[in-house]
C-alpha cells in the first residue's frame, strides 16, 4: 500500500502548476494540540485533513466506550468517509493523539476545484481507491490474522507508536482487550 501512497504523491508532484496553484489555494495548513478534536459526532465532516506531522485517530462510542477504527500518521487523508461524502453527520470523532500539523481543505472548495481541473477529480478518485484498498486489507487482517500478527504487523510498519499512543488505543484499533495486548508484548 506504501507503493499507492507514492503514485499519489507523484501524481500531486507531476500536476501541472495552474492545478497545483488551484489545490494550494484551497488548502491551509494548521497545528492540532494533542486531543484536539477534529471532527466530533454529530458534525458534518467538512474538511479533509491531510496529516502532515503527529498521529490522529477516528473512533466511535459504542455505549460509551471508545472503539478505534483508523489511526492516522504521516500522509494520511483523515475523514469521516460517509460523512464527508454524503455531507451527513458523522457517527465518529477524529482526534489528534500528538501534537499534529494537517493541510485542510474544504470539501465545498474541492468539489468546485475538481470541476474546474479535472487532474483534481482524478486526484480524489486515487484516494477512494487507496481508502477502499486499506478498508480491504484491514478486513482481510481481522478475518485471517490472528491479534498478535495483527499487533507484529502494526509495529512493523509503525514503529514508533507505542511510544506515543496508549495502549488501551492500540488494543482498541486490533480489537482486542488491553489484557490481551498486554499478554501478547510480554510474549514478544
């Protein structure tokens, strides 16, 4: 998927500069301080939120517990999908879980932009397909993996998290008690 992730950054680079002036021009960047919340229940998500720097998380309350479905570190897109697309309001949270550096962009704005420079439409669709291929292989992993391949396959490609997410996150996003988290890093 890190392969996905480079084709969008070089498609981004390779826009010609009228398109990239458009997408800068509906784009600002901003700092997130640690459990800032980014988009709450209830909201409509309005913005995209490109993380630049520091790691966010998407979750939901199932009867007020914070069950984590997405978490969000460098050149990840954050959005409520639904609620982004549809312009509904969302059934998730996103929150900064560091101190975070994200380019925003509007949804209204970039619905706009992608009418006038079609590469922008393109653009959007390179991120639905790499949402929809990261949707897949998270399900493929829930389905086939067992919680401590799923813990080895996190910290593989994320090293650095168990140095700034709590514990209870991580085992939340595996699907798993935090005892169980627990048992397995004693294993390992």
């Amino acid at each position: 998927m890190d392969s996905y992730i480079e084709r969008i950054n070089s498609f981004i680079k390779n826009l010609d500069k009228e398109t990239l002036l458009a997408l800068s021009n509906i784009s600002s960047e901003r700092k997130f301080k640690k459990g800032d919340l980014l988009l709450s229940e209830n909201e409509i998500c309005r913005k995209s939120y490109l993380i630049l720097h520091g790691i966010a998380r998407k979750y939901y309350l199932n009867d007020g517990k914070e069950v984590t479905t997405e978490l969000y570190f460098e050149n990840d897109l954050a959005v409520s999908f639904e609620s982004y697309t549809l312009q509904q309001s969302s059934k998730e949270y996103i929150e900064a879980l560091t101190d975070i550096t994200v380019s925003i962009t509007f949804y209204e704005a970039f619905q706009e932009a992608k009418i006038k420079y079609p590469k922008l439409l393109a653009l959007d669709l390179m991120f639905a397909e790499y949402y929809g291929m990261w949707l897949e292989n998270r399900l493929f992993q829930f389905h086939t993996m067992s919680a401590t391949d799923r813990y080895l396959d996190l910290i593989k490609k994320s090293p650095h998290i168990v140095q700034f997410v709590p514990l209870t996150i991580i085992a939340s996003y595996l699907g798993i008690s935090l005892e169980t988290l627990s048992r397995i890093r004693a294993k390992i």
